[in-house]
C-alpha cells in the first residue's frame, strides 16, 4: 500500500484537495481552441495524446522526439502541470481523468474540442491493475482478487468506470465532442487517425498521415523517452514494477479473469450499463 486518496462525492482521487479541485471546475478558463483529451484511466490516454499532437505537427515527429509527453499536454488536475496548461502558446492542447461532473464549468459554454477515449473495462483493469504496482502515490493493492474487487465498486482511482463513462457520453452528438475507442485505435489506426484530424479541422497530406501512423505505433511509443513514461521521477513511478507500454493489445483480460470473475464481472456490465443506447461499445 502506497499514497492515499481524497474521497469526494464518493470518488477517490490522488494527490489533490478539495479546493484545489473546486477551484479548477470554477475557475480555469477553457478556451474555444483549446483541444482536450478525456479518458478513464489506462483507456489508451497517452495513445490519443500522441496522435492529437502528431496531428497538430502534421506528422513531423520532432515535437514528440524531444518534450515530454506531459509537457505537451499536459494534466489539467495535477497542480505542478496546471502552469504548463495555462501558460501555453498557441492553442492548447491538454488532459485529464476528471469525471464530467468535475470538469471545469467554462468547458460546457465553450467551442473547445474534447476527445474521449475509452476502452474494454476489463482491458481497463488488468492494464491498471500491472500499472497500479509501479505508481507510488496511489493506494495499491498486490492482490488481484481484491484488486478486481475494488474496480468493480468504483474505489480506485477517478472512481467507477461505469460511471465515468455515463456521466461523459452525455455529450455525445455535440458538435465538439469525439468518442473514440482504443478498440477502434487498435482495429484500423488509419481510419481512426483520419476520424480525430477530421474532428480537429486539420487535413493530412498522404504523407503526413503516414509519418503521424509510423510515430503512434506501439513501437515507436514505446521506444520514445518523450512517451513512454521512462523519465517520470522515482518519486513518483518504481520503473523497476512495470511499464506504461506494456502489451497494447485488445482482450488481455481473458489471460486473466477466472470463469468466475469474468461471470461476476458480466453481470455487474449488465447492471451498469443498462438503458445505455445500443450498439455504443466496441466490444460487447
Ligand atoms: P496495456 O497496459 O494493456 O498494455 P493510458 O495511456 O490511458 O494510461 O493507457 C495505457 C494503455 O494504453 C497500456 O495498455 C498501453 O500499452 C496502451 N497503449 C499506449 N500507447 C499505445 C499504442 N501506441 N498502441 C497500443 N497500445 C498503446
């Protein structure tokens, strides 16, 4: 067991308070060119971030080769980052795990753009559940089993996923907002890269679209310093538990559910996701 987390509302978040969270929905100022990626976490974040600002680039890498990933977008809810988003030039590109409740107010009378990107839930917690161990400020468990458990009850970080996805997916059909899933990064790239540029009003040349293809491979993610979380402070991350770029891959958890979690697991899918319209998930 490692840091602790500040419950409101019922949500556990890490490394933050109470003002510092209410102030943030109340008063950072988004602006109509800001673009936003959204995510639960361990929903393929980074992943998106890399393509919205190989985007911005037009597919020249050097901006990703040489700063950091969170320098180039950086967390709207991680105070020592909040600078960095306030501060940039031109227009900003930024973050965060934030439930829609939670979100700064100003988003919702703005033009700004927010993608969000979401994932198999039980992808989402085995990719969590291997990251968790290397995180040193979250509560943590070793313990699959109760990890599983936690997941489920929505008491780990940024709270339940199912929540969090029903609470964003509100915004769905508005003119500034993208669902995007990492099951649809991971089926057809191309497809999905052509999707976000659309979204963002930036048109690709042929070429560009291949240079922004070759950079947000799993590979070549992996193999960036900028990306692949290498250079976060052993404050913060023990490098020697785990890495971000673990497997990048679609249907992990069947390596790791026993028949039975994946029976408990369904049946709570079932429960939480009901009334959502049809057809919203890749993967059912
Ligand atoms: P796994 O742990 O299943 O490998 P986040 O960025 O939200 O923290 O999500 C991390 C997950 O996205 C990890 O999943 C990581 O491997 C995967 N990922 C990141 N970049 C990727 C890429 N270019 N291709 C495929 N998966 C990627």
């Amino acid at each position: 067991m490692t840091g602790e987390y500040l419950w409101i509302e019922g949500i556990p978040f890490p490394k933050t308070t109470t003002e510092d969270l209410r102030s943030l929905q109340d008063q950072f100022v988004v602006r109509d060119e800001d673009v936003i990626t959204v995510s639960y976490p361990k929903s393929g974040t980074n992943w998106i971030k890399e393509i919205v600002n190989l985007i911005h680039t037009k597919g020249d890498s050097s901006w990703v080769q040489s700063t950091l990933s969170w320098e180039r977008s950086p967390w709207l809810e991680v105070k020592e980052q909040l600078d960095l988003v306030v501060n940039q030039k031109g227009p900003r590109s930024y973050t965060s795990h934030l439930p829609v409740q939670f979100f700064p107010k100003s988003f919702f009378k703005s033009k700004a753009k927010l993608i969000y990107i979401m994932r198999n839930p039980r992808d989402v917690l085995i990719s969590a559940y291997h990251f968790n161990k290397t995180v040193k400020v979250i509560k943590n468990t070793d313990s699959f089993e109760e990890h599983f458990e936690w997941f489920l009850q929505g008491k780990v970080m940024f709270g339940s996923w199912f929540d969090h996805v029903r609470g964003w997916l509100q915004m769905k059909g508005k003119e500034n907002f993208l669902v995007i899933s990492y099951e649809e990064l991971y089926q057809d790239i191309r497809a999905s890269v052509e999707r976000v540029s659309q979204f963002l009003g930036v048109k690709l040349s042929p070429g560009e679209l291949n240079s922004v293809l070759k950079n947000v491979s799993f590979q070549a993610m992996k193999d960036n310093k900028m990306s692949n979380f290498s250079l976060v402070s052993d404050a913060y991350m023990d490098h020697s538990k785990g890495k971000l770029m673990r497997k990048g891959i679609t249907g992990d958890w069947k390596n790791h559910f026993t028949v039975a979690q994946s029976e408990a697991f369904d049946q709570v899918y079932r429960e939480k996701t009901a009334g959502l319209p049809p057809g919203l998930f890749p993967w059912d």
